[in-house]
C-alpha cells in the first residue's frame, strides 16, 4: 500500500457512493471520507516498528470518531484522552479502562478523583497535579498507574504553535531547571513509576523527537539510580506522538521502521529494554487515512485571480487557514460524478470556504484543470485533526463522514441537521 490513498481509490470510494446516494450530491455539498483499510496498514507498520512489548494508544484528539475508536480497540490497542469529553468516548468506544491514558493539564480535582477509581493510567502535567494526586490517593483505592510529563527542554520544530519542548511549554515540568524537584518527587511517591514526554506535533524533526526521548531515558537512569536503595524503579515512559506525516508527494514520509528502530537501540544502550514504552499517536495514524470533498458552488474569474467557492473553509481546516505556511494540502478536482478531471488546460485557483471572514482560504494559487459549478474539490490527507477541530462558527452544518472498511461502506457520522444547530445555540 502507498504512503497516500490513491487517486483511483479516491475515484472509486466518491463515485460508489454518488451512486449509491450515500453521498446525496443536494444535501452532501462536502463529505469526509476515512478509509479504514488505510488505518489498519499504518497500524501494522507501527506495531512492526516498535518492540512487541510496546503499548500504542491512539490520540483521540486527532480523530474522536466513536466507530474509528471502536476499531482501534478492536486491534488491541488503547487510547490516550485529554478532557473528561474524550474519557466518555474512551469508555463508550469500549477500551478497558487500564487502556485509557489520561493526560490534560488542567485535570480537575474531581476528574482525578473519578481517573483513580476508575484505575486509568494518568500521566500528571506538573507537580501540582501529583500533590493533589496523593492526597485524593488517601481516601481512595486505585490501580492506576501513574506518570509525571516533564519538558525536556530539546528544541522548538519548525511550528511554532505545536512545539512543546522548547524553554517554555505551558506542560510539563521542565527538565533544566527542576530536574532535582522530579527526582525529589519520584523518592517521595512510591506510586509514581513513569515518565511523559510529548515533543511536539507535526513540524518536529524524527532526530528532535529522539533528543527529547533520549533525556527522558537519561532521566530516567537517574530516577532508578536514586530509587535503588529502595529496591523500586521506574516502569514506563510514555513518548506521546509527535510523528511528522508527509501531506506531499515531493515530501518523503517519515520512516517509520528507522523510528522505531532506533529507539529500541537507545533502551538497549541505556540498559533499559525492560521499560514499557507508550506511544500516543493521533497524526501518524489519521492524517494520511481521510480526505474531504467539497463541491464547487462559484467559479469566480475576475482579472485579479480565479476564486473557486467551496464549501469547507476555516471551519474544519482551521490552522491550513489561519497559518497558511505551515499548513496546506494537496488538491485535485472531480466532476460532478466523481470522475478526475485530468490536467489539459489548467488555471490557477484560490480555493475559499464559505465563511465570513476574510482569510477563510484554504490555499491559494493552487493549479487545477479548469473547474466548472458542481465539481468537487478533493482536498488529500484531512483524516486527522480536522473534522475533530470543527468549529461552529456562521452556524453551519458538520458535513456527513463516510468510512470505507475493505469495500463497504457506512456514515460514520451523519451530517448535522439544522435542529443540531438550534440545539448548540440553545439553551
Ligand atoms: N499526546 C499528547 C499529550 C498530545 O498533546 C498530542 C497532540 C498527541 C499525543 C498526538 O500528537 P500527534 O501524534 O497527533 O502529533 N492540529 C492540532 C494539533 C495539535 C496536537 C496536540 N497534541 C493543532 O494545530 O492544534
């Protein structure tokens, strides 16, 4: 299988469903589309690369969708929740709850009390967080395996915005400076065994990613060097996700296999292969398996430029709008069947959304064939962090997400009807 689902697969899976009235070409003027196929062959490929021991986790963040979730718990794996929201979709999706990470850095008193007694795993985002831990730990009886996140100070990516290892993060506790306070707390809570790090997402080189687990692997031989008298050491590190996904054809993904690889050669250099490693992929395993279509409602040529109205924009690409450098998607066209429109005569497009504000663009300057009222733009690799950020601004309706799984067919998610925006906005 490719890097990217194929532009056949993508003809096919569009004019299956045209056909077929699952995607009704009226009401769906945009669909999502989540290849399921696409999903199992990134998560063969990552339980290849990392040692058999390891316990993957999928960030629901990146793809909260309850059937997806409920495949990936199908596959063995667990899930890694960030707001007391995703720990309802984590226990509805039907992970074991000694399979469900919870990391937020806001974790109210009563969420940690309810992460306890359920046994989840917790990583805690500060110092704060623990001492607030133990005292709830008084009066409650719990399983939960417990890990504090430090920042270990490596480097920004190249985003700004999704890097977390630099001299500042508001997560975690930094290395530099409070490296004697960590150690001072694992001596002091004999229930703390484990050590969170998550670099950053997207934009974070595969070497940055290694620096920051390697000081997380170097602290953690300091832990178990203070802990030896004690006969205790430490059990987990959790490595977050973080892994860079390629949205281009000219961009070569990230090698998943070397990843892995040489991580399991640094446990071996620090003489730590006992260790359970956690990983929190969100990106990795959703980006590359989706894509949206929208279809083409103007076609605006005036003497400045050719604008084609589409009807996704700033709502469920938020970032590819708001910071254009950093973010931007391949594109191609569609006819109204679901047909590519291959290249002949060819323009130059700003692609827009639909909503009121100036900047909702969703790339610029894009070449397509010429595209006509009622084609569909394809916009590749939007499985990821994208219907998951929606927004509900201009009240408009979440379109419908489809799931092909081997070659059948189902919603995911139905479109939004106008009484889920009453709903929203009600009382
Ligand atoms: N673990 C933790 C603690 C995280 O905060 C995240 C993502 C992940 C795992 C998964 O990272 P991934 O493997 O997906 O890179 N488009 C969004 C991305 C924010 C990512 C947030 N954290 C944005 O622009 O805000």
């Amino acid at each position: 299988m490719d890097h990217f689902i194929s532009l056949k697969n993508i003809q096919t899976y569009v004019s299956s469903c045209i056909n077929s009235g699952l995607f009704n070409t009226i009401d769906d003027t945009s669909a999502v589309f989540y290849d399921f196929n696409h999903l199992f062959y990134k998560i063969k490929l990552l339980r290849k690369a990392f040692p058999e021991s390891t316990f993957h986790t999928t960030a629901i963040k990146a793809n909260p969708l309850i059937k997806v979730l409920h495949e990936i718990k199908k596959i063995g794996f667990g899930s890694e929740a960030a707001s007391k929201g995703e720990l309802f979709l984590a226990q509805k999706a039907g992970f074991n709850n000694n399979k469900i990470v919870f990391d937020s850095p806001a974790k109210t008193h009563s969420e940690l009390e309810y992460a306890l007694k359920k046994d989840f795993h917790i990583n805690a985002d500060s110092i704060m967080e623990l001492d607030r831990i133990a005292k709830i730990k008084k009066s409650v009886k719990s399983e939960s395996t417990i890990g504090l996140r430090v920042n270990p100070q490596v480097g920004y990516g190249k985003i700004i915005s999704t890097s977390l290892a630099g001299e500042y993060s508001k997560f975690g506790v930094p290395l530099k400076s409070h490296k004697q306070e960590i150690l001072d707390c694992f001596k002091k809570y004999n229930w703390l065994t484990g050590i969170h790090l998550h670099i950053g997402s997207q934009g974070c080189e595969v070497e940055l990613l290694l620096n920051g687990i390697e000081s997380g692997l170097k602290l953690i031989k300091e832990i178990n060097e203070l802990l030896k008298v004690d006969h205790r050491e430490v059990f987990f590190i959790d490595i977050g996700g973080g892994l860079p996904v390629s949205y281009h054809h000219n961009m070569s993904p990230t090698d998943i296999i070397e990843y892995g690889e040489k991580i399991s050669e640094m446990l071996t250099c620090y003489n730590l292969n006992k260790l359970q490693v956690i990983t929190e992929f969100g990106r990795y395993l959703h980006a590359n398996s989706g894509f949206i279509i929208s279809k083409v409602e103007y076609v605006k040529h005036y003497e400045e430029s050719n604008t084609l109205i589409i009807h996704s924009g700033a709502d469920i690409l938020l970032r590819e709008c708001l910071n254009p450098d950093n973010w931007y998607h391949e594109f191609s066209l569609l006819d109204k069947t679901g047909k590519l429109k291959q290249a002949g005569k060819t323009k130059n497009y700003h692609i827009a959304g639909p909503l009121c504000f100036a900047n909702d663009i969703v790339a610029r300057d894009v070449e397509l064939p010429e595209a006509s009222e009622g084609d569909y733009i394809v916009i590749h690799d939007t499985g990821g962090y994208t219907f998951s950020m929606w927004s509900k601004y201009v009240s408009r309706l979440l379109p419908k997400i489809i799931g092909i799984n081997n070659d059948s067919y189902e919603v995911l998610r139905k479109r939004e009807k106008l009484t889920d925006i009453l709903d929203y906005w009600s009382e």
